[in-house]
C-alpha cells in the first residue's frame, strides 16, 4: 500500500471514529452541553456577632437539589469559614446560572472541622449522612434570587466532638430603597443591593449583559434604577421597592451603552442619557413611554456621562 492510499484511510478511519464518539454522547451530556440557564442564584452566609465557639471549617463544595431530584453544583471554589475571625460578616459562597424551577436543598460538603480551646486545637467528627439545609427557592426565567444562609455556630457541635453546623436561610426582606446601594457586576451579569448602613448585600438582581453604568430617577411618585447594559444593547429598569426587573429597553440608534445619566425636564418627565461607547453616540430616551427619541453625535469612545440642568438646552426640543 503506498503512502497516499494509507493517507486517505487514515482520514476516512478517524472521521469514523470521530462520528461513533459523538454518537455515544449520552443525551444528558447534549442537554448539559446546550441548555441555555437563564436563571443566577447567589448564595451568603452571615456569621453572629457573637459565638462561644470557635470553630473554623474546611467547606469544599455546595450543591442544590431541584424539585425533581437533580443534583447541581453551585460553589466553584472551597472555601474556610471561621466563628472568631469572621464574625458578625457576610461572606459571598457563591453564585451560579441555573435552570428555572424549584429547589428544595443545599448539601454542603465539608472536608474538615476543628475547634479552638484554651489554645488547644481539636479536630471534629463529621456527621455520616451529610449536611443538608431545607430551602424552597423558585428561580424564574431571566430572574436572580439570593439564598441567605444564617450560621448559628454555638449550636453546630454536639456532644463536644461532633461538628453539624446549624444554618437557618434567611427570607429576603424588602429594604427601604434609601438605605440602598446597587452596584452593577459586569462579570455575573446581575446588580448587587447593598444595604448601606450594615454595609450587607440585601437582594442581586440579574439584568443584561455586561452591565456597567447605572443612574436612578431624579424624583416623582415612583423611583427607579437604570441600568446601561453594555453587552445586550438595552436599558434594565429596576424597581427599587421590589428589586425586580420592570422593563428593558432596547437601545436601536447607537451601541455598547457604557454610562448613563437621569435628568429632568420642564414637564416633570425624566430623560435618560446614555454614552454609546461602540457607536460614539448618546441616546437619549423617555423615561416615561420607554421611547429613545433620538441620539447626539459625540467624540470617540465615550465612557461617562452627566447632566446638569437645565435639560431642555441638551436637546433643543423639550
């Protein structure tokens, strides 16, 4: 056989064999591949102020159990949590993109628990069956929840070697919009709500892509956030009462909106003014009817945006 015939086989033999390993792929390994989650879950846990113990523990994977028994990670990296060097703190366990549906357990896998006494520092037995905490979260399509998970450490070692932490989940209360910080999360493509005055996050909201600039409205009956999604070319409102998404604006005459900024006109409506980064163009959008009325020609790249009254010379037509 020469050289260029045993070529050819060897092609046609590998395309083969490349096709009969597709053909094993199981169908849950296809669905795994390409279904699209739409819906981002973040996961807290807030240490007391105060605690008798001190007890640090190894917590090396976190998954979420759904309604129907599937089993999902959702705790990329472990992490240790300690009772004396993180109290009173909220530390971010993690954050994921999950299918819609509902989800009834947390199992926490710990590697490793000790305590300190007197200086003295002594490993713990884990439980047999595992660590798990009962939730009942509903994840909607395209909508973020937030699972807040209260460690009560005095309550987690039983019988004086037997480390079974005690967490309690923590409803997610609405907060007076006031005492609210919203920072936008490029990466996890969500909006984080701080509580200002215990510097703890209160909600995330899952918005478009790339989210970065962010305004809110500069009075009337009904507040709102405004968010300038980068990667999905649109404006998410936020309503800060629910911390729900109330509407996305598509952004048709300029792209990339980076910065955004709120101003008010003679008529009691607000403005939005939004710096196309891609398009080298500000949009600018009625706030009331959602309606982008038009867009003003700028210099290369803009990033930031501000508006200082009045509004009505910024566009000669209000």
């Amino acid at each position: 056989m020469n050289k260029k015939k045993f070529k050819i086989l060897f092609v046609i033999s590998f395309f083969l064999f490349s096709v009969f390993l597709a053909g094993c792929t199981t169908t849950e390994e296809r669905d795994t591949m390409s279904e699209p989650f739409n819906s981002h879950l973040t996961l807290l846990v807030s240490l007391p102020e105060k605690s008798l113990q001190d007890i640090t523990f190894d917590l090396s994977a976190v998954n979420i159990v759904a309604d129907d028994g599937t089993v999902r990670e959702v705790m990329a990296r472990p992490q240790r949590l300690n009772s004396y060097g993180m109290k009173g703190r909220q530390v971010f366990l993690a954050e994921k993109t999950l299918p819609d549906g509902r989800y009834r357990k947390l199992q926490l896998i710990v590697k490793d628990a000790s305590v300190r006494k007197k200086g003295r520092v002594t490993r713990l037995a884990l439980p047999a069956e595992g660590i798990e905490v009962n939730i009942d979260v509903f994840l909607k399509r395209n909508q973020g929840a937030t699972i807040f998970l209260n460690w009560n450490v005095d309550a987690s070692l039983h019988e004086g070697y037997l480390f079974k932490p005690g967490f309690t989940v923590k409803s997610q209360i609405p907060e007076l919009s006031s005492m609210l910080i919203y920072v936008t999360n490029e990466g996890s493509n969500s909006v984080s709500v701080i509580n200002r005055q215990s510097g703890k996050i209160a909600a995330t909201v899952m918005v478009g892509k790339r989210p970065r600039g962010i305004a809110t409205s500069t009075g009337g009956e009904y507040l709102k956030v405004y968010v300038a999604n980068s990667g999905s070319n649109s404006i998410s409102v936020i309503d800060p009462t629910s911390n729900k998404i109330e509407n996305e604006i598509p952004i048709r005459f300029g792209t990339a909106p980076e910065a955004i900024a709120v101003g008010r006109v003679s008529s009691g409506k607000d403005l939005l003014f939004v710096a196309n980064y891609a398009s080298d163009t500000v949009s600018v959008v009625d706030a009331t009817t959602y309606r982008e009325l038009e867009k003003i020609n700028v210099g290369r790249g803009p990033i930031a945006i501000a508006v200082d009254p009045p509004v009505e010379r910024l566009t000669g037509t209000m």
